[in-house]
C-alpha cells in the first residue's frame, strides 16, 4: 500500500464528519431525514472510503485459513466444528477499528486472490447491483475444501451511528469428511460517526449448522450494554444433534476463543458469581466509547482455538488494515496481462486513492458511477437483462434456499466476453 495515503488517512475522520453532517442536512431539506433511513442507494463521497473494493473486504475472510485446514486434518465432527467456529469469528475480526467504507462493486466486478502458499484461490463478482449483492468462491488447490456465500450489505443510518447487516449465508465444505457448515455473520454497528471516538461492535446470533451430522454451534456476539462489560466478547456452545452440549466456547472477536468442557464452564462461573469480581460499573450514554476491559481471562482447562494476528506498527495510518489487507490491491509484475479486465485492482478511483490522490479517485469514482448509470439505461432501452459471468441464481444443496452458485471456468483465462466497466 502506497505511503502517500498516509496523511490523506491522519486527517480522515474530520473530513468524513464534516461530509456526513452535509449529507444529513441535505437529506432533512428533501425528504423529512428519519432514523432508519437505507443508505445502500445513496452515492457517498470518497472521503468516506478505504482504497479497497467489498470484494476485496470479503477476501479478508480468508486470513485465517489456516483453521479450514485444521478442521479438515481432524478425526472428531465436535473438534472439526468448533474449529470451523473459530474460523467464522476470525473472519469478522478484520473489522475491528476499519471505520472506513470499501468502494460500492460495480456490477460485473471482479477479485481473484490465489495464495498458493496457503493452498487456495478464490474469484468473487458482483452480481446485482439494486440490490447490492457480492458473491465469493474459494476452493483449496488439493481438493480439501470449498468455502463460498453471496452477500447483500444493507446499511442503515440511525442518527449517531451506521448499522450493517451482511445478509447472505456462508456455506464451508469439507470435502474429505463430506461435511457442509453454513451460518450468517453477525450486524456490526459504527458509533460516532459525526461527533466523538469512532469505534465498532458486533453483535446477534450466529447458528453454524453441520448438516451431514445435525450438530450445531450457537454464537452469542454480545452488544456492549449499558456498561461496557460485554465489548467485544462471543459466548456459545456446540450441541449435538440431540441437543446436548458437548463444547462452550468463548472469547472475544478482537483477540482468541476458546473451548472448554460446559461442566467446568459451569463450576467457574458459579464460583465467579460467588467471589463478586464484577469490576465496578460506570453508567454511559449509548454511543460513548466505553472503556476497554481487561483482555479474556482464560478459564482453567480450556483450549486455545484461534489468536488474532497482530496487526503491524503503522497500521493506524494505514485505514487499520492488517498485513493481510495491505497485500490485496498490489499488482505483482506480470499481473496485469493474467487479471480479467473486471478486476478491481485495475479501478482507477481505488488506485487513485491508495495512491494519495483523492481529487483523481473523486473524480474517477463519479466517472465510473456515470459510466455504469449509461450503460443501464442503455441495457433498459434494448430491454436487455444483464448477464453475470461467473455465477449463477440456484439452489444452496445443503440449505434448500436461494443462493449465488460459482458456475466455473473462471481460471481457464478466457475473458473475451468481459464486460468493459472501467
């Protein structure tokens, strides 16, 4: 990632409040501006971004492949699921503190990623645009896995803060023990986006389903409350399929999780509860920033299942991206003639702005919107629908619902047929 956004990102937060609070007055002029208001249609300045496209934030579920790999090398359905629930808390935890907007896809955008190091490669592409939908497969180089979802990030403006709902189901394949795990990621909210510290949460249930053996994981990410107590934290338990728990597990998404025995979860929390070592509660208002408490204390007897990889020093001038993120838009020589011409590393607005010229990404960014716009009236006038390359509307096997299916072809490197988005 270039050095020259460094001072674009220092001042960011500024510039973001000063541009949301226009838009928010301009909204009330046009339209009684009401809480809940939908902002997934509503063209946003550039200064609110991050120089990556959501195809490229959707990659960053793969940072911790490592676990799909470990799942797959295990004998035991309870070990394989509780490490596949690691894996879905992991592949939220690169939000934490990226407080800025990924580029909205255009439609028929794509990203490959192949990290051969890591035994995968993955294609995403943008499906639909009204509504905003992104679709990802990712498929292990030695046949051990395939892991893909659709996703339709629905945004909501509640005055102090923006609420995200990442709609779509995820859907992991072990393909030795042929075995399917699906589950939905959880709401992540941004607090504070026009006045005070800018800080994020997570929080709803996450169900993660085995449907070749009936168990299944229940995920807590707990809302911060009143108090602060519960930031970050994840609680759960996997049952069986008769419903008996075998395994809790706990954490926080923003550091490791654990898995313990749900007896001795049981004892130390009742003799928790006994010793009253609730530190002492300070009453705060519903956006503050509540204060960080003390890290996971680690209940004896428990099992290490993932630790956050620890982001590097200039990470905080750099959008808070983590080592993994900073990689996805670089073009290594060569790249460039192998990429199809709908990836997003070729956006001019993204590399504008990675590149520190935000008059150049503004510009380009309203130039491929425009661009876009004409090419749908165009599609309208000669009622020609549009046709996506990669994937295909069917049928998820293991769920019965609608779902964004991977239709393949994509690595023999034909892209005659691209559409020319840029």
């Amino acid at each position: 990632m270039s050095d020259c956004s460094t001072l674009h990102c220092l001042s960011l937060n500024l510039v973001q409040r000063l541009s949301l609070l226009l838009i928010c007055f301009w909204l009330n002029s046009i339209d009684s501006f009401v809480v809940s208001q939908e902002l997934s249609k509503i063209a946003m300045p550039v200064v609110f971004n991050e120089p990556l496209s959501f195809l490229q934030r959707m990659s960053e579920y793969m940072e911790h492949t490592h676990l799909i790999h470990q799942a797959c090398s295990l004998s035991d359905s309870m070990d394989r699921m509780q490490v596949v629930a690691a894996f879905a808390v992991s592949a939220v935890a690169s939000q934490w503190e990226r407080t800025g907007k990924p580029f909205n896809p255009l439609l028929g955008e794509t990203y490959e990623l192949t990290r051969e190091e890591e035994g995968y490669r993955l294609i995403s592409e943008q499906v639909s645009h009204h509504p905003p939908i992104s679709a990802f497969h990712a498929q292990s180089l030695k046949q051990e896995f395939e892991f893909h979802g659709s996703i339709y990030p629905k945004l909501k403006f509640w005055g102090k803060s923006v609420e995200a709902e990442p709609k779509g189901t995820m859907t992991l394949e072990l393909l030795k023990h042929k075995e399917a795990y699906t589950w939905t990621n959880p709401m992540c909210c941004v607090h504070n986006i026009i006045l005070g510290k800018l800080w994020i949460e997570q929080y709803g249930t996450v169900e993660i389903v085995n449907h070749s053996t009936g168990d299944k994981c229940v995920l807590n990410f707990k809302p911060c409350g009143m108090f602060g107590k519960e930031l970050h934290k994840v609680e759960g338990h996997i049952q069986d399929k008769s419903k008996k728990k075998r395994r809790v597990i706990y954490g926080k998404w923003t550091e490791c999780m654990y898995s313990v025995d749900p007896k001795v979860y049981d004892t130390y929390k009742k003799s928790d509860k006994k010793s009253g070592s609730d530190s002492k509660k300070l009453k705060q208002e519903a956006d503050e920033m509540p204060e960080v408490q003390e890290t996971v204390t680690v209940i004896p007897g428990s099992a290490l299942l993932w630790r956050i990889t620890p982001r590097p020093p200039h990470s905080a001038q750099m959008y808070n991206f983590t080592s993994f993120a900073m990689t996805l838009n670089e073009l290594e020589p060569g790249m460039e003639r192998l990429l199809a011409p709908t990836d997003c590393r070729l956006r001019p607005d993204i590399r504008a702005m990675e590149n520190g010229d935000i008059d150049s990404a503004s510009t380009e960014k309203e130039r491929l919107e425009e661009k876009q716009r004409a090419a749908r009236r165009e599609r309208s006038k000669d009622e020609e629908e549009w046709s996506t390359r990669w994937f295909h509307l069917g049928t998820n096997p293991h769920t019965g619902a609608e779902d964004w299916l991977y239709t393949g072809g994509y690595f023999d490197r034909n892209y005659t047929d691209c559409p020319n988005i840029y």
